[in-house]
C-alpha cells in the first residue's frame, strides 16, 4: 500500500514506557503494551482517566518523553521509524505558552512571517492569516491583546484556539493535541474538536487526548483509544466503543453519555467517591448501607456493586480476545507496511535565516517594549538608584581622602547595578517557554534565537545605561568629557549585556522562578565579591580567587576599565599642605592594585570577550539539549533496558497504580462486593 502525497500515517507498536527502579522495588509502567494508529481524516481521541497515560503516549509519539522515563516498542511513521520533533509533526501542548503581550493577530502573523515561505509576498501571508483567524473563530477577539501577569486578556477558549491556530498555520500533515478542550464549557469544547474535525478533514492525520468529552463532541471522533493504568481498554472506531462495552457485560445505560459511561468503569475514583458518600453518611447512622445510598439519591448504577479493578481487569482482558481488537491489529499491521511516494515535509520553517532573525528580533522588541516587568520598572528603579548614587557621592572631589569614596562608587555602579538584571528574570522564564514551544515545533533554529534575543534587548540596555550614567557623571562629578562619558556608557552596557546573557543561560537550565533567582544571586554574588572593590586585587587569595576567578570575571574587568576611565590623567590633591598632589595612576598602583600601563580599551575588549563567551555558552546549552541529550537519552535506554528486562522482577512490573483506597476496601469486605464476573 502507497500513501497519498504529503498524508502521513502513524502506526504504534507495543509501546511501553518505564520510570526504571535500579533498587529492589518494582518498575513503573507508565504505558504497557499499547498499539494504536492514527489515519489521514481521522480524528483519534486518547480517552481515559487522569493519570491513566494519555500525555505520555502522545510525548512517546511526538519524541518528547522525559529523561528519566525509558521507552520501548516501534513508532512507525509512513512504515518508517523517524523522529517526530523539531517540527515533523505539530504538537499544541496542554498548557498554552504564549507571548501574552501580543495581540491574537500580532502572534499569527508573526508566526506566518516565521514559518511560511520566505517566497510569499505580504499580502499572501496576510490572507493565510485572516483565513486561519476565520477559521479559528478568533475574528472578535484578533485585536486584543492575549494577557499577562499585568493585563487582562482574551478567555482560556479563545488562548486555546489561538495554540491550534498557531500550530495549523503551515497546514501539517500530522497533529497532536494534549487535551486541547481541558477548562474549556462545553459549547466551547464543541467549537475546538469541530474545528479539529475540519483540520482532519482536508487529509490531516488528528491524534487528541481529552478527558471527558461530551456526547456532542465524543460523535466528532472517528477512532478511540481508551487508556486506564497504562493499558489499552479499548483501540477501534469510536461508533463501536459502546457496543464492546456492552457485549464486555458493561453496556451504556439509555441516559448516560457514553464517554461518561466508558471513564466511568475504568476510573478507580468513583469507587472512592462511593465510598466516601457512604463513609459521610454513616457518621449518623453506622448501619447505613451502599442500597441506602441508591435509594435516597436514586442513582441505581449497577457499576457501584464492582469495583473499578475488576471491571478495568475485565475490559483489558475481553478487549484482547475480542474482534475489535483483531480488526484493529489488522489495520495497525496495514499502516504499518505503509510505505509512501510521501514528500517528506520540509522539518521546521520554510523561511530563510535573516528574514527570521528580523521578524523573531521585531517580536521580541515589542514584547520587551510592552511588558513592564521586562525592562521599563528596571529603568526606572535604575534612574531612581542613579540619583540616590548621586546624592550619596554628590560632588565627590580629586582629593587624597575621597580616592576610597570614588573606588566605592565604581565598586557599587560596576557591583549592584549588574545584579538588578535578575529583576528581569521571570520575563526571561516565560521567553524560554515560548522559544522551547516554538523550537520543538520547528518554528526557528537555536542560532537565530540567540542573535535576536541579544539585539531585541540592547536599546533597552542602552537606554538604561545613558540614563544611568548622565546621572551619575553629573551629579558625582566624575570625568565627563565626551570620551569618558561614551567608555563608562560602553562598559556599563557590556557588563549589564554580560550579566543578561547568563540570566538567560540559567533560565534555560533552570526554568523555575526562584531556583534560578537563587542561582542567579548567587553567580552574580561571587562575581561582585571577586571584582576587586571588596578585596582589592593584589589582596586577593591565590590560585582560585586571584586565577582564574578575577580573570574570567566580567566585573572586575568592567572596574579596572571604569577606575582607569575616572582616575588616569587625574591629580588628586592633598589635605596637607606640604604633601605634594598625587598622580591619579599612582593610586590605581598602589592603592587598587591596577596596572595604568594597560589599556582600558583592552578591559573592554575582555567584557565583550566574555559577553561573547556567554553567548556561545548559551547556544551551546540549546543545542545540547536538543543534539547531545537525545543520544545520552537512548543510549541510557538502551542500558537500562537491558538492565531490567534480566531482572525477574521485570515480568512483575507494576502497572500505573490503579488506585484503590483503605475506605473502598473496608466497604467490600463489609458489603460483600465482589464481582460476578469473577
Ligand atoms: N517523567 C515522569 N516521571 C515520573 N512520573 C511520570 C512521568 N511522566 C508521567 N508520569 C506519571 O505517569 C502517570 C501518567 O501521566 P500522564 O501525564 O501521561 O497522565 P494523563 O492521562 O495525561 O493525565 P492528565 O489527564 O491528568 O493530564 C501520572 O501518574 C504521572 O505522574
């Protein structure tokens, strides 16, 4: 069998996913066994309780699983293992990352202008946005802004459809969705899994995950692959779920929705809310029993006298020995000896490298320009330090005793200044969750990321480094002709750039706001306590603190260069007056322990140097991440499934804990609720 052009067929085999145990205790099994397969025009819905392994299945076969989880069994995609991140397929994620200072239409056309063919002109990208904002139902919503920590913005709904919208731009040939409806009221579910429907309608392959659909938005799917525990209870066509059910032993009652019907015999929690029901009421009458309880709320559900172990077990074992799932595996067999004339979809976006550097550069601009946390309250605490600097040091005078009163001003410009940047950090936490959304999809590549990051954000550090430093110089009275006034501005920018680049480079190793404040103090904490203010440089310890920490510091070569800006050239006079004025170089000898020979254009240089440094360090991070990480993953894969499949525990692996509580238990032993079918 041939596939038709750009389809693409996805076939899962025996897919299983462990949390490996390397001590005595049994390994988890998050999936155990499952096979499935996803078809052009179809929608497949991944049903099942919380817990039960639906974002799992889909991060298994989207290539997103997590390093500590080990997986097994064949994605075939097209008859062929392939990988299906960095764009080979799209993937709207349950949690909806988005630039929330952008507007609906802003965040779509930015997109397009990412991804779409650089060959479009802007008129045709224009008219794929307006289509896709049609499309998504977004056109009242298109000019409001999406909403963050300071502005109120579009509905969950509207955000959700705008992550579809987002991923369906380019039209890909295979979708996944983590419960794309979850928060969602029902009319607004509808409106998501219909406009799925016409996504898969036009050839896509659908694959979904979704928790409790209604009847209306259960009839949309075409195919069902119902999960509890990690295991399949049902794969096959979602019109035949009901009767499988029903011939299992478990039929739908008339009035009950069936996807409600189908949760509700493999969800181990109605058990507990059984239980807890009956618990609560027996606090005033010990002798009440289970019947009471269907009696005074008439809510006769012959399910309440099994318990939902035995029924899952039931299911499982019916399905495997069941026409459906001989049917099924049939079709997967089918799909999987699928080998297609497939064009290959170019991975990631189909725009070239400098288009993309202008547009992520725009975006990003205007994002830094209208959140106020990003860089605005920082300039405005910056200038509001700067006049506090300059009251303290007002005029501070050439004379012998204020040498330490300048050093300290230096110290504190070159020290704290620097280590506001973390104020900027939760900004840059949520810019690395759009750029990991966005680069698992294939939007843009690392390199470009990383340019426009550094050239989005450097007016605003010139910005706030003029201001910083005309105040400064002013009211200080530190040298202020037009050379010394542009050297202080540049090593500002240098050292505050410096210190931004590894904000960046510890939120995208540590994306968690406090750890990576924490981190970040910390780093920046050395730095200042090395930068040779606190302890001056020849007084500092050897071997570690003197080399290599003083010399890989940003800051200490920020102070030397701005102590030699102020002092070189300078006489400072005595209080004494016998004792002859002092040459500003003299000082920085003898007192600071700088060499005046050295240029301070070439301390400069070393800031920028390690500015670069960082940068390059903060490419490699990504790029680790994404090239190294993947083979660390499945050579450890491949280790620790070896590991543990000789392990005689491995044939008893525990499934997902199907859950079963103390109260359930004493109520069966009490009412006797044990299963006919066993
Ligand atoms: N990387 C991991 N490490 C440890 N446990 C994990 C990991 N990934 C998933 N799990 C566990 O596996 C189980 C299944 O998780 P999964 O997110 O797939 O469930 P789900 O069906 O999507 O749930 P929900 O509907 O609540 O999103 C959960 O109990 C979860 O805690």
């Amino acid at each position: 069998m041939t596939t038709p052009e750009g389809a693409m067929y996805v076939a899962w085999e025996d897919l299983t996913v462990v949390i490996p145990n390397f001590g005595e205790g049994a390994t988890k099994r998050l999936l155990n066994g499952v096979n499935g397969c996803g078809e052009p025009n179809r929608i497949l819905a991944i049903m099942g309780p919380s817990g039960s392994g639906k974002s799992t299945l889909l991060d298994a076969l989207a290539g997103r699983l997590a390093g500590n989880v080990v997986m097994s069994g064949k994605v075939l995609v097209n008859g062929k293992k392939r990988r299906l991140d960095f764009g080979a397929a799209a993937y709207v994620t349950q949690e909806d990352v988005l630039l929330g200072t952008l507007t609906v239409r802003e965040s779509i056309s930015y997109s397009a202008h990412l991804r779409l063919p650089s060959k479009l002109t802007r008129e045709e990208i224009s008219d794929i946005v307006e289509a896709t904002i049609t499309d998504m139902g977004l056109e009242e919503c298109s000019d409001r802004t999406i909403g963050n920590w300071h502005l109120r913005g579009i509905s969950g709904g509207e955000k959700k459809r705008l992550s579809i919208a987002l991923e369906v731009l380019t039209k890909p040939s295979l979708l996944f969705l983590d419960e794309p409806t979850s928060g969602l009221d029902s009319a607004s579910a509808f409106f998501v899994v219909q406009i799925l429907r016409n996504i898969a309608s036009s050839g896509k392959t659908v694959v979904s995950s979704i928790h409790q659909p209604s009847g209306e938005v259960f009839a949309l799917f075409d195919d069902l692959l119902l999960l509890s525990g990690g295991e399949t209870v049902y794969f096959g066509e979602a019109e035949s779920a009901t009767k499988f059910f029903g011939e299992a032993g478990f039929p739908c009652p008339s009035r009950r929705n069936p996807s409600d019907h189908f949760l509700r015999c493999v969800n181990s929690d109605f058990d507990n809310v059984t239980a807890a029901l009956v618990e609560s009421r027996r606090i005033n009458d010990s002798s009440f029993s289970l019947h009471q309880l269907h009696e005074t709320t008439n809510t006769l559900d012959p399910l309440d006298d099994i318990p939902t172990a035995e029924i899952r077990t039931t299911l499982v074992r019916k399905f495997k020995c069941s026409l459906y799932a001989a049917a099924s595996r049939a079709r997967i067999q089918e799909i999987a000896s699928i080998v297609g004339i497939v064009t290959e979809r170019k991975k990631g976006s189909q725009t070239n490298w400098w288009k993309q550097l202008r547009i992520l550069t725009q975006r990003s601009f205007i994002n830094m320009s209208r959140d106020l946390g990003y860089y605005w309250m920082r300039i405005a605490v910056y200038i509001v330090l700067s006049i506090c600097v300059g009251s303290i040091f007002f005029n501070v005078g050439r004379n012998h005793t204020n040498v330490m009163s300048t050093a300290a001003c230096g110290g504190f410009m070159a020290g704290f200044m620097t280590f506001m940047s973390i104020g900027g950090f939760q900004s840059f936490i949520e810019e690395m969750k759009v750029f990991s959304r966005e680069r698992l999809n294939g939007h843009y590549g690392v390199a470009v990321y990383t340019v426009s990051n550094l050239l989005s954000s450097l007016p605003f550090i010139i910005l706030m480094c003029l201001s910083t430093s005309s105040i400064t110089i002013y009211m200080v009275r530190f040298q202020s002709g037009g050379s010394h006034f542009f050297y202080n501005c540049l090593d500002l920018i240098c050292a505050i750039t410096t210190v931004e680049s590894c904000m960046m480079m510890i939120a995208s190793v540590v994306p968690n706001f406090l750890m990576g404040v924490m981190l970040g103090a910390g780093y920046i904490g050395i730095m200042v306590l090395s930068a040779g203010f606190f302890r001056f440089f020849p007084d500092l310890p050897m071997v570690f603190w003197r080399y290599p920490v003083s010399y890989i510091n940003y800051g200490a070569w920020a102070l030397q260069g701005a102590y030699k800006n102020e002092m070189i050239g300078v006489e400072y006079d005595s209080p004494l007056p016998l004792v002859p004025k002092m040459k500003g170089e003299l000082i920085l000898q003898t007192v600071l322990g700088i060499n005046p020979e050295s240029s301070k254009w070439l301390d400069l240089a070393v800031v920028m140097m390690i500015l670069i440094g960082y940068r390059i360090a903060f490419f490699a991070i990504l790029k680790f991440r994404e090239k190294v990480f993947p083979v660390i993953h499945m050579l450890y894969t491949k280790r620790t499934l070896s590991h543990i499949q000789k392990r005689p525990s491995f044939r008893r692996m525990t499934p997902f804990p199907s859950r079963r509580y103390p109260v359930h238990h004493a109520l069966s032993s009490q009412e006797g609720l044990n299963s006919p079918l066993h």
